[in-house]
C-alpha cells in the first residue's frame, strides 16, 4: 500500500489508527496543491489505490450520496457517470 500518492498536484496520505482490541482503520487525508490537508470521505476499512485516487481528483472529491463513506465501487459508480456527463 502506498503511503503517498500525487496527482496533478495533489497528494494522498493515510494514517493507520490502531485502537487496542478494536478494529484498525485507515484515515484518508488529501494535501492541496496549496498545502491546505483535509480528511477524505473514504471509507476507513479499505486501501485507496492509485486510480481511485485519481479519480476523485478529477472529480473534485465529491461528497457522499448516500449513508456511509465513499468506497473504490462507489468511485468508480460516479466516475463512470461523471464522464457520461462531461
């Protein structure tokens, strides 16, 4: 799993929080190309790769839907009609 990754220049980080006898869960963070970092949407039990990364970028990190946090279908879901429309 990559610790960072950069995009038309934005770059994803994660955090591991590791609770004692409690789930670990990954905290998704976005630095912008002006240095603001901000938390991602993204759900806390699934790796981010590379293209779901980007493809957020392209979409300007879009705010969830529906109940729950985004995951790499989901992306993918408004991605794929994120094209249809453009």
């Amino acid at each position: 799993m990559n610790k960072e990754i950069n995009y038309l220049g934005f770059k994803y980080t994660f955090e591991l929080d590791i609770e004692p006898q409690e789930n670990c869960k990954i905290l998704h963070s976005v630095v912008y190309p002006d240095g603001t970092e901000k938390m991602l949407d993204f759900s806390p039990y699934e790796k981010m790769d590379e293209e779901t990364f980007q493809m957020l970028v392209e979409m300007n990190f879009p705010k969830r839907v529906s109940s729950g946090s985004l995951n790499s279908d989901r992306v993918l879901e408004l991605y794929t009609a994120y094209k249809k429309n453009k």
